[in-house]
C-alpha cells in the first residue's frame, strides 16, 4: 500500500513538473509571437490561468502530505505531552472543518459551471474548480491519517516535525550536503 501512495505522489509531482512547464511554454510563447510576429496565441492566458490553479492545488497537496507548510510550533514544544496532542488534535479537528468547507464550496462550483465553457478554449469550468476538489480529498484524508497517527502513538507529538520553521529549514533537509547545512563559525 505504501509503494501505491508513493507511486501516486510520484505522478503527481510529475504533473506539477508537466504544468509549469506547460505554462513557460504557453506564455514565453505567447511573448515571442506577440513581439516578433504581431499576433499571439489566444487561448495562451487562460489555459496558463487554469495550469497554476492545478498546480498550487496539488502541490498544496504535496506540501500538506511532506509537511513542508510553514509554521510555529514554539507552543507545542513547551507543552506537556498530553496538553500537545490535545492541541495539536484540536488543530487537525479545525482544520478538517475548513478543508471539509472546501470540498463542499468546490463541489457546489464544480456542479455549477459544469456546463459553462471557458471563453476562449471552450473547457468546462467545472474542470476549472475541480482543483479544489483535487486538494480537498487528499487533504482530507491526509489530515485524518495525520489524526490517526497520533491518537495511535505511531507519532511522537514530542518529537514530530509537524511544521517547518522556515523556508531555510526545507532546503537543509532536502539537501542535507550543501555548504548551507554546515555553516561555517564566523571569529
């Protein structure tokens, strides 16, 4: 089961890959025609619009699943262990609600404007707010495993990772060989 979800987050970071460089090309193209040429690619916008919606929606995806999302724990690390997980389960309880608010607010959308067609390439809207439906589950079941994982004891509230300090902190632990990982003492 695990290589199953490994393999999908694999294709799915794929796909990020695949949209954002639908989008260089899109609009770096658009430019060069709109410059060079006087005319330009009319559906360029729009389908760039729709790539980084999916894009930002399922690297949210990514990012929640890695907890890569920047926050501040300090709280938590003075808390007794119990107090800690109550609060980190209340949390995960709050958050629930609001990705629960989403899935419902996107389907409704996605229901809504099913039948109506983007202006200039003709795709559905209903694909359009379908990315909040392609974070919502995922994150959904992500924030109950997260949830599980806690009220199991298969996670340490103690010792955890549930958030990052800082921007700096995800680049040191996806490369834990660079210069940066190992600053030098400055006199």
């Amino acid at each position: 089961m695990v290589r199953i979800i490994e393999f999908c987050f694999l294709l799915l970071k794929v796909a990020i890959a695949l949209l954002l460089a639908g989008m260089v090309v899109l609009v770096f193209g658009n430019v060069v025609l709109r410059y060079a040429f006087n005319t330009g690619i009319t559906y360029s916008e729009e389908l760039s619009r729709i790539f980084f919606i999916w894009l930002t929606f399922l690297g949210a995806v990514i990012a929640m699943r890695e907890h890569a999302h920047l926050g501040v724990d300090s709280l938590l690390r003075r808390l007794p262990p119990n107090s800690a997980k109550v609060a980190i389960l209340s949390g995960q309880v709050l958050m629930l609600g609001a990705t629960w608010l989403m899935i419902s607010g996107s389907w409704s959308q996605t229901l809504i404007n099913l039948h109506v067609a983007a202006p200039a390439t003709g795709i559905s809207m209903g694909f359009f707010y379908g990315a909040g439906l392609a974070f919502g589950i995922p994150a959904f079941l992500i924030i109950l495993w997260d949830m599980f994982s806690i009220l199991t004891g298969r996670v340490d509230v103690a010792t955890a990772e549930l958030v990052r300090d800082s921007e700096d902190q995800v680049a040191l632990d996806e490369h834990p060989g660079s210069p940066l990982a190992h600053p030098v003492a400055k006199p």
